[in-house]
C-alpha cells in the first residue's frame, strides 16, 4: 500500500497509509492527542478527523486548547441544537448557525415564540442526540441535490444559490444541514453544553428582512469548565457595568440618543483622570497632544481611502452644497497636520497623539452599554518614522503598552498580529514589510502571539492586545498598527540627510486603551465598581454622627480639596450604621466618621469598605491619602 508524508508543527515527518483518516494520523502522532482531537488541518483546508488523507501536506490536530478546536466544537453545538428543536418544533425554517467569541447560536424562523422556559426542554432533548451518539457524516452533493435536499426552506436556498459547487451536507442521524464544516466525529463528544437566552435578529443583519429568533448556548469538553463558565457568568451579571453605572451614577443612555453616551460628574471624574494619566505618559515620550475637526469634506476621505473601505460605518452631512463626514478615525487629520510645513529627517520619529472623539455607524442590534457604542474617544497617536527608526518606534511603543496596562492592573494578555483583510489599500510588498516589522518587534521582546490572518486594517497589519479581566475574560482593547500606504495618499515627505525632500515617512498608528468609553466598561467591570483609589470619584466621605458635629466636618473638608483629595460630606438624619453601609455600597474608598472624641482630638476616625483602621491626625490621613493616589497603588 503507498503512503503519504504528513509534515508536523514541529518539523517532523510522519509517514501514513495513503486513504488513512486524520484520526488515524492524530493517533499515529500520540493516543492521547486522538483522544482529545477535535479537528485537523491539511495545508490550509481545515478538515474532519474521519477525512481520508490523500495527499502529502503539512499537517496539524487541534484540540480545545486550540482556537480552531473551540470553534469546530462551538458550531457543532449549534447543530446539536438545531436538531433538538426541530424534534420539538416540527415546522421550524433554520438559517444559520456559527460560532461566537465564547458560544454559539442558531437562527431559526418559527411560528412559536421561544421564551426562557423553553430552553430546558430544548437541552434535555439535546441531551437525548448526545446520548444517542450519532456518527457525524459529511456529503458532498451538487447544487441541484443541495436545493432538493432543503427544498421549502427559502434561507437555506439563498445560501446554495450564492455557494460554488461542491456543497457539502453534514447528517447526524435524521437531521441534516447545509455546511462548510468540519465537525466533531459523533455527537457523543457534545456532553457540556448550556442554553443561555434568546434574542431577535435579521435575516443577514438587514433591518428590510424577516426577523427571526436567535437561541445562544455555550459548550464545554468538560463538565467542570461549564460550571466555572456559568459562575463566571453571575460574577459578570454582578458587575455588569450598565447596571453598577447606574448604581454608581457614572453615566446614562437615553432614548434620545441610541449608542451615545451621556456622562454623568462621577463618571467624568474617572474619564478625565484616564486622560490626564495618558497624557501625562505621552508628554514624557515625546507625543505632542492635537485636536482635528470632527467633521471634514468628503473628499478627504476618498483620498485616504476610508470611502472606499469604511463608508458603510460613517456618517455624512451637507454643508454650503458639499458633501462632508464626521470622522470615524483620526489619522487623515493627523496627516494634514504632518503636511502643513516641510519637516527634516531631524524631527523624525514626530509624534502627534490626540483624543479624538469619533463616530461610527453601527447596528443597533450590536450597539450595547458603553462596550459598543456609536461615539467615543480615541487615546489615539500617530507617529511618523524614517524607514530606519520604524523598528525602534514600533518596539518603544510596545513598552509602552504594557507599562500603561499594569498600572490599570492588567498584567495577563494574548496578543496577536491581524493580516491583511480582502478590502485593503497599499501594496502587497507594503503589507508584507509592515507585517514583518511587528512580528519582529514582538519576537525581539520575547513575546508570544497568535496570527488572525486578514483581520488587519484596511491601510495596514496591526499588533492586537487581547487583555484578561479580573474574572478572566479576554477584552481587545490596544493596538499598533503600521501604514505604508497613508504617507503615500497624501504624498507626505521629509528631507533627509541627502538634502532631498523626496523621502516617504512610514506612519504608526496606537491606541492604547483604545476607546475610552470601552475602556470604561471593562475598569467598571474588572473592579466590580471599586475604583483604585487615584481614579476613585469619591475618595473619602466624611460622616457626622450627629448635626452637632457638621461643623467640625465643614472646617477639615477644606483640607482635602487643597490637597486634591475628592471629599464629601454625609450630613443627613440617618443613623451612622445607614450612612456606613450607604458609603460602602457607594464604593467610597474611605469613610471617616467625626463624633464628640474626633473633635476634641482632632483626629478622623478611618473605614474601609471592610475593616476599621482607627483614629488618625486629619494632617496624617491626608498624606497618607495623597501618596496612596500619586503611587496609583491598585489596592488603596
């Protein structure tokens, strides 16, 4: 019988039988990998572990510690589920079902309308296929075959109209789908899984189609892993963002305005204390702070290419008989502050940052608190770079990312480099340098990261941070981007040590929080609402034990708003337990309580949210205090 060669991760090469399935390469490499397998890969072609291996190729096996592994078992979940309602529900039309960041869903039309107690029924019967444990088999069928197959099912026909042929066909038992694939071998492996709720949605994301109804679930290898997802989830409902933002009086969306923000004083406080830290960061790298309009003629957008590329997000407005767009980006103003006078090799990396306020036209199915919005602000910078200094810019702004992300106390990321998408401008040899310039700077820094191929900017490749929140949950928030392309569109130059003017800078792009607004919602979240004590709105609050202290507390309130400490004071009628527990719930970070012994000593009497830490000088407290804020100590 002739073999095959099967190229490894590592290099290796392993010889199989021609006609040999993946699984039977994955058990060949080890048992224990084949026992946990879920999907394989040869060359480029993602593949089941029941395919036959034909050829020679590189080839690898995917796990769920794996991305592609989570993904295959994700999307076979949501065939799990499509089956088990339509056991249920007979006259059910489904249309699709993929993959989310951390689950899966299905998009069905049906006469009923599914509601939360539906949802138990639908996993007991999914529990019913997963014990039936059906062989998943693949088809390959042609066109005519596919439409006969889902012939009645207008979703399932657009699909196959639009699909080249071959079009595969994935069976589990009585239930088929039209799907790329691949999936997991049986439906046996699908054993931890949990529906989670149900929403509306469009046919296509279109607001002029029919709207269906969506069930989302989760899926696990493990039972344990479901069960630290589900707990994860109330800890998450607990501090949900919207719900504590409310709670703590730090913003508000109106109906007025759908994915606008309306800050409230408390929640400014925190805002500006982020940008006053960026800024102060910048300034001591060398970023000099710019402000460009928010709205600029729509020309200046063909010319740097978002018209072409972005235009469906943006939003336009006539002035004087011309056609203008409030900006979505900041860059192209960046560059037409770069252009107004020559610039020499000498003041070259030149480094503008700016909080850009920005709009973007997003659905209003995604548009959610303050994590997807449709305005925010960008702590956004543009450097511009001789070809030579790229690499030294690129690697400095690295650090730069990292110092920035501790002192918020995010110390734990995944980072990747996104690729170049199917809608870009520049050349293939521009993305391909741009490419290798932030792969090596993160490989020069030791750096591990993943590739998300084709999920780049439009102008340029981009390095991803993908930090981990104090419940463990992957948010993207900086990134640092390198354009070749930009500097080209709006022709701009530098002299260099040639004397010529004719030199092109190369432009780097950062965000390091990313959108303010966004970076908000996740510090809400990550802290559960009790803010470290230098980004804290309300610091310390002052409680009275009764009116006859209020002018004791009058007199030393002073002392803190001289010292730049945020103070206030609780004179109400309530008992000092009501206005302790009213100032804990609050996320007051100190409360001091005056009474007849404070005044005639002098002294505060200082609690925590959770201990009481005794008298002490209001002149002590209050150094403690400053220091505590200028060391940004996470804790205090």
């Amino acid at each position: 019988m002739s073999s095959i060669t099967l190229t490894l991760p590592d290099g290796k090469e392993l010889k199989v039988p021609k006609g040999a399935t993946a699984f039977d390469a994955a058990q060949a490499i080890g048992k224990r990998l084949a026992q946990d397998a879920i999907a394989a890969k040869l060359d480029d072609d993602l593949i089941d572990l029941s395919r036959p291996l034909e050829q020679d190729g590189r080839f690898s096996v995917f796990t769920w510690s794996s991305q592609e592994g989570k993904e295959v078992m994700r999307h076979s979940a949501a065939h799990l589920l499509a089956q088990a309602v339509l056991r249920i529900h007979k006259d059910v039309k489904l249309t699709i079902g993929p993959t989310t960041e951390d689950g899966f869903y299905y998009d069905m039309e049906s006469q009923h309308s599914f509601t939360p107690e539906d949802l138990p029924k639908i996993e007991e019967e999914m529990a019913k296929i997963v014990e039936e444990n059906f062989v998943v088999k693949r088809h390959v069928v042609s066109k005519p075959q596919a439409r006969e197959l889902f012939n009645g099912n207008e979703y399932k026909l657009e699909l196959i109209d639009e699909s080249e042929e071959p079009i595969t066909v994935y069976e589990q038992g009585e239930f088929k789908d039209l799907c790329r694939g691949p999936h997991t071998s049986t439906t046996g492996r699908l054993k931890a899984f949990k529906l989670t709720k149900i929403s509306g949605a469009y046919w296509r994301a279109d607001a002029r189609n029919k709207q269906l109804q969506r069930i989302y679930g989760v899926i696990f290898p493990e039972k344990k892993m479901l069960e630290s997802y589900l707990f994860m989830l109330q800890e998450a409902e607990k501090r949900d963002h919207r719900k504590l933002g409310r709670e703590l009086d730090l913003f508000n969306i109106h109906e007025e305005g759908p994915g606008f923000i309306f800050w409230h004083p408390k929640g400014m406080i925190i805002i500006n204390e982020i940008k006053d830290f960026i800024r102060g960061q910048n300034r001591k790298r060398g970023f000099n702070e710019i402000q460009t309009p928010a709205i600029l003629n729509e020309m200046l957008w063909k010319k740097s290419g978002h018209y072409d590329n972005f235009r469906e997000n943006m939003y336009f407005v006539d002035i004087d008989g011309q056609r203008f767009a409030i900006k979505p980006m900041n860059c192209p103003g960046a560059c037409l502050t770069y252009k107004t006078k020559k610039r020499s090799y000498r003041e070259l990396p030149l480094r503008f940052s700016e909080f850009g306020h920005v709009h973007r036209h997003e659905l209003a199915g995604v548009v959610s608190g303050l994590v997807r919005v449709r305005a925010f602000t960008q702590d956004d910078s543009h450097s511009y770079c001789t070809p030579e200094g790229l690499n030294q810019e690129v690697l400095d702004i690295i650090d730069y990312c990292q110092e920035v992300y501790r002192v918020f106390g995010f110390t734990e990321y995944e980072i990747f480099v996104a690729t170049k998408p199917e809608k870009s401008v520049g050349t293939d040899e521009q993305w391909e340098k741009a490419t290798e310039v932030l792969k090596g700077a993160l490989q020069a820094r030791e750096i591990k990261f993943g590739v998300k191929e084709g999920e780049g900017a439009f102008y340029g490749p981009k390095i991803e941070y993908n930090i981990k929140d104090s419940l463990g949950r992957n948010w993207q928030i900086g990134t640092i981007q390198v354009d070749f392309s930009m500097p080209d569109r709006f022709d701009l130059r530098y002299v260099g040590t040639d004397g010529s003017d004719e030199h092109r800078p190369v432009m780097v792009h950062k965000a390091i929080v990313g959108s303010i607004e966004r970076f908000m919602g996740i510090l809400i979240e990550h802290y559960a609402g009790k803010f470290p004590l230098w980004l804290s709105p309300e610091q310390v609050r002052i409680l009275t034990v009764s009116d006859k202290f209020l002018d004791y507390a009058e007199k030393i309130k002073p002392l803190f708003d001289d010292a730049g400490v945020r103070a206030s004071i609780d004179d109400r009628r309530e008992s000092l337990p009501y206005k302790v527990r009213d100032a804990q719930l609050a996320k007051v970070n100190y409360i001091l309580v005056v009474g007849e012994r404070e005044v005639q000593d002098g002294t505060v009497t200082v609690r925590t949210e959770s201990k009481v830490v005794g008298a002490m000088k209001v002149s002590d407290f209050i150094e403690k205090v400053k220091k505590e804020i200028d060391s940004k100590d996470l804790h205090a």
